[in-house]
C-alpha cells in the first residue's frame, strides 16, 4: 500500500499526509493529498500530541472523538465564504483504539496570527476582516453554533486577503450536550469574554467580545489585557482598565462601543454591522495615505507607523480629549466568588501549561522574574509633548534613560495638580483609582461617598471633563481611598525602580495605576513600562512606594 509522510500510511486508505502546518493541545493540522479526487487539503488530527497527557486524563480520548463529531457538524452546518469549509470526517472504529480525522478545505495563507506578527494592520484592512468575521459569525449563530474562541490563530488568510474562520473544535451546539467539565475554562484567556471567566456559558454577543478583542489586537499591534501568565490575563479580562485605541482612527469607536464587560450594553451583530460599515465608510472618505502596513495576505516586514500617520482618540461624549479606557459596567463578583473564579482559573490554565514564576520582593529588594504589563500600545506620540497648564515644566527622574519627557504628567508635580484639579471639580479626593499618563489622567470617582457606582474624569492641559457615568463600579474588598496619602514623591525613584528591574531600554509606553490590590484589596502604585517590541512589565508597590514584587515578562 502507498505510504504518506514519515513512511505512514494514508489515512482512510485515500489521504496522504504531505506535511504538518500546525498543532495545538489537542491537535495537528496536516497538509495532505485526496488521491481520490487529485485536490490537496487540510487534515486534522484529533488526539492529544503528549502521550502524557492522555494517560493523566483517561477519559479525554472519548471526549476528543466527541468533540471531533461536534465540530464536522458545526461546521456542516454552514456554507459560508468566511467559514472553512467541511469535506469529511473519518471516524475511527468503536473500540479499535483510533482517533478521528476531519477533513477540511486548505486555505493556502497563513494565518492571522502569523500575519500580525509582522505588525498591525491598516484600519481600512481591519474594517473589512471585521465585517468578514462577523458575517461568518452570524451565519454560525443562525445555527445555533457559538464559536467560543475565536482569535487571530483561528482565523486564516486566503491569498486575496480574505478572512476564513476555522477551529470550532470548542463550539457548542444549541441542545448539544456540554462536553466541558463544571470548572473547566474553555477558550483562549485573551480572547475569552468576561461573563465566561465568570462561569455563565454565554451567547453570541460573547463571540462578538472575541471579535472586537481581535479587531482590537489587529489595529492596535498589540493585546491591552496581555499578561505574562493565563491567570494574570484572566483576572485581567474581569476588570481591568482596558486602554483607548490610538491608532484605529474611526474604529476606534466602534471598539470602545462593542468591549464593555456587560454582555446586555454591547451592539449586537446588526448594530456592530452598521458600525463598521460606517467606520470603512469614513476611511474611504478620507485622503489616501501611505501604506504603514502590508497587506492583509502578504506576510512581508511591516513598515513603522509614521507618527503623522496616527489617529487621536476620538473626542467621547460630554468631554474633550479622548476617552483613554473602554469603561467596564458591568457587574462585577463579590470578593468570595472572584477569589473562587480565580482559583478555578489557576487550575484550568495550569492544566494548559501556562505557567510562569514570580519572585516575592518582601523587603522591596532583589531581582525578580514575573508577568508583563498591559501590552504596548502602539504610540507615535512626540516624544516632547506640550506640556499640561497644571502640569509640571519637566519630570525629574534620575537616570536620564528613565526620564520622562518633558511635561510629562508622570512626576510628583504632575499627580498632585491632577488630583487637585479632579478635587475641585468632585468635591473630594477619595477615588476608586488614578491613572496617569504622559499627558492625561484619569480617574474613576464616586458619585456620592458610599456609593458603590462611579463617574470617570479626565484631568489633561489642566481642565477636568466627566466623560461618562459607567465607570468601573466599587465592589466588595476594593474600596476607594484618599489619593492625597499617596507618597508622590516617591514616585521618581519608583520609575526609575521600574525601569532597572524590568529591563526595558527605549520606553515606548509608561504610566502608573494607583488602585487596590487586585489580589488584597490595599492601596497601591503600578507603573508600567514597555519598550517598542512590547517587552517590559510592572511594578507593584504600595502607596508609600515600598516595592512589593515586579512583574516582567
């Protein structure tokens, strides 16, 4: 008999494996050859590559063929441009100790991930792969069929550039019994909506999450919730600020209306449809521009973003400047049920392998290994911005590669005009957090002392605007405190901490949140720092600036 690669032989006695693109957990992806039909075409393998890890899970094979029947039939389901397309699926024998096989269109690009990689995308490029995934995703939702992880890997290239959406292995199927152990965390924690971390199986507007997370990622060049382990990006997924847009330009918009952390405030798929039509509409209205970026099908080098090139935020509601963080309204756990979604975070991403250390700094000493930051946003600001009207003439950090520059808000003077500023417009200093940037800063205040809902501020060239009454609500555990305790005078030598200990040499992005704990709830500054390729991390230390422990990736 004919033998295919590696001397095996051809699958189903007609397909001939020619070469691996790709595997996962669960998973290869193998180019191969119908001899039937003389067409090439992806083959996926479903069994677990570790042999190990079959044998810690007894059950998991049964539960693979399960999902590997589940998938061909979701994907039966749909004909559609942007969804790959389904030719077969050979089924091993009942007890003959087999795996199966499904049998797929080869789309022949690489994928999204690949091409991102290289850099992001022109928005023009990125509105478009937006209405293709979403057409693909509401013709998966008329099925019935969530996607549930959908990101850049998931999503291939054809050489046109067109989008294919693919790998429903984790999709659930409308009155499909759930293959997924209670406590299992299913999907990718970058990517993974909110209200699923919190255990709720959730609906289409969770995959639209997905999609504005990736759109996100595509324009931008880089992941606002990326951390250096799952556990960090989870609990970051479940409140953390997520940063405006900088260089999406009218899509901008579109991202802060769809990445709300309440499922019921997002637009649903019509809405973002007619929102992301008018984006391409605006970007075609406008003059044309040099190309920053290549093409959606071309995996060449990018091209550096020329800093005339790059959009501002556009000017949100009720105030001027930009809105700098996608507010989160909704609900968030109490601190029991946040600290039982954490642990079972832990262990499901443990079980994927996604592990880093830690060094505890108890005595703000030593080096340390850790988690990243929040990743780079992709900024082509000036490096000498104008300085603010209530602002300082020039932060003072000691060692010039960690100086700020100049104007920036980032110093002790540039903190307290802030929060005196942010005082004479809210009559108090008590803020549920302060974050500071170059040349802005923001802050989420009660709206009355006590009360557990907050309105947002922005403090910049030393005007205070109210850009929206959603900010991050008081939970339990995570109480608001008194800005004026901090020691801001601690904060240059804190940077300059920061900059030794994470090891960034050119600071492509810094700034500091002052927030509870995530983990404790007690007051604390966080200052960031990344370099031009996203390297870099955080800080965490207390209000006094007593380093507790860094986090770097």
């Amino acid at each position: 008999m004919d033998t295919s690669e590696g001397g095996r032989q051809p699958v189903d006695g007609r397909f001939e494996l020619i070469s691996p693109l790709g595997s996962g957990g669960m998973g290869t992806v193998w180019r191969a050859r119908d001899i039937a039909l003389h067409r090439e075409v992806a083959l996926k393998e479903v069994r677990p590559p570790d042999p190990a890890i079959a044998a810690a899970h007894p059950g998991l094979a049964v539960q693979l063929r399960e999902r590997a029947v589940r998938e061909a039939r979701a994907l039966a389901r749909l004909a559609h441009p942007h969804v790959v397309t389904i030719h077969h699926i050979v089924e091993p024998a009942p007890h003959g100790g087999g795996h199966p096989w499904i049998v797929m269109e080869l789309v022949k690009g690489g994928s999204l991930h690949d091409r991102l990689a290289q850099g992001p995308l022109p928005i023009p490029d990125v509105t478009r792969l937006g209405l293709e995934l979403l057409s693909a995703l509401r013709a998966a939702h008329a099925e019935g069929v969530l996607h549930r992880d959908v990101k850049p890997a998931n999503v291939l290239l054809r050489p046109d550039g067109s989008a294919v959406l693919t790998d429903f292995g984790i999709a659930t199927l409308h009155g499909a019994t759930n293959l997924t152990a209670t406590g299992d965390l299913i999907g990718s924690p970058e990517y993974i909506a909110p209200e699923r971390v919190r255990g709720q199986e959730g609906n289409p507007s969770s995959d639209l999450w997905s999609l504005g997370m990736l759109l996100y990622v595509a324009a931008e060049g880089v992941h606002p919730l990326r951390r250096a382990t799952g556990l960090a990006t989870v609990v970051a997924v479940l409140d953390e600020p997520i940063p405006a847009p900088v260089r999406s330009g009218p899509l901008g918009a579109v991202l802060r209306e769809l990445l709300v952390r309440d499922p019921a405030a997002r637009p649903d798929a019509a809405r973002l449809e007619h929102l992301l039509r008018t984006a391409g509409a605006t970007l075609a209205a406008a003059p044309a521009v040099p190309a920053v970026a290549p093409p959606l099908g071309s995996f060449g080098p990018a091209v550096p973003i020329p800093t005339e090139l790059v959009q501002a935020p556009p000017t949100p509601p009720g105030g001027s400047g930009a809105a700098p963080t996608v507010p989160g309204p909704g609900p968030q756990p109490s601190k029991v049920r946040r600290n039982g979604l954490i642990a079972l975070a832990a262990a499901a991403v443990v079980a994927g392998g996604a592990l880093a250390a830690v060094q505890w700094l108890p005595d703000g000493s030593g080096s340390d290994q850790g988690a990243t930051g929040p990743g780079r946003q992709n900024q082509s600001r000036s490096q000498s911005p104008a300085p603010s009207a209530g602002g300082p003439t020039g932060s003072t950090v000691p060692t010039p590669a960690a100086k700020a520059p100049e104007g920036s808000l980032i110093s002790p003077t540039g903190a307290r005009a802030a929060v005196e500023a942010l005082r004479r417009e809210t009559g108090t200093t008590t803020f549920l957090n302060l974050r500071i940037y170059e040349n802005y800063v923001l802050a989420d205040v009660p709206v009355t002392p006590g009360a557990k809902a907050t309105n947002s501020y922005r403090y910049s060239d030393g005007k205070v605007s109210r850009f929206g009454p959603n900010g991050m609500p008081v939970q339990q555990g995570k109480p608001p405190f008194d800005m004026t305790k901090v020691n801001w005078d601690a904060l240059p030598t804190l940077m300059e901490r920061a900059q030794r200990d994470l090891g960034v040499g050119h600071v492509n992005l810094r700034y500091v949140l002052v927030e509870p704990w995530l983990m404790d709830g007690s007051p604390s500054m966080r200052p960031y720092l990344t370099d031009e390729t996203g390297d870099g991390g955080y800080v965490h230390a207390d209000i006094d600036g007593k380093v507790v422990k860094v986090y770097r990736s």
